[in-house]
C-alpha cells in the first residue's frame, strides 16, 4: 500500500510517499508496519496508550478516519492513505 506522509513524516520516511506491507488490513496495521520500518516516527504519530497524538489525522480516500472507525478502519490495497502529523503554524 502507497502511504502518503507530509511535513516532517517525509524526513522520516526519506520521500513523500513510501510503500507498505502491513501485517492486516486495518489502519492501524499500516500504522504498525510504519513504526517497524522508520522507528522514530512512533514518537511522532503515537501516544503511550497508542493512541494517535492530538492533531496526527490519517485520511482513507480524503476521509478522516476518526469519521469512519478510527484506527480499526478496513483499507484496501488500491485506497488512498494519507497521514499528516501535527503542524504548527503562524
């Protein structure tokens, strides 16, 4: 799966977009298989209790996920996955 990442996430992830082979089909399979793949974004997208951090938003085909089923939310390989971190401004 094509994951689309901005801001500082593309520093991370060394472009702005990166290929994904999640474990599942869930949001948060994606997000996990991330996490394994680039370690430092865990502390960018993730709270303690793995929760996303306040303002981290994925969106599945330009939909926010905290409208569908946040991160228990079904993809498919040919969606659009799309996380944007918290972005300050000014």
């Amino acid at each position: 799966m094509k994951v689309k990442v901005f801001a500082n996430l593309r520093e991370i992830c060394g472009g702005i977009s990166v290929e994904v082979k999640p474990d599942g089909d869930r949001v948060i399979d994606i997000l996990d298989k991330m996490v394994e793949m680039f370690p430092d974004i865990e502390e960018e997208i993730f709270t303690d209790e793995k929760k996303l951090k306040p303002f981290v938003h994925v969106y599945i085909n330009g939909k926010n996920i905290i409208h569908l089923d946040d991160l228990e939310t079904m993809v498919k390989e040919q969606d659009q996955f799309a996380l944007f971190p918290p972005v300050a401004g000014g």
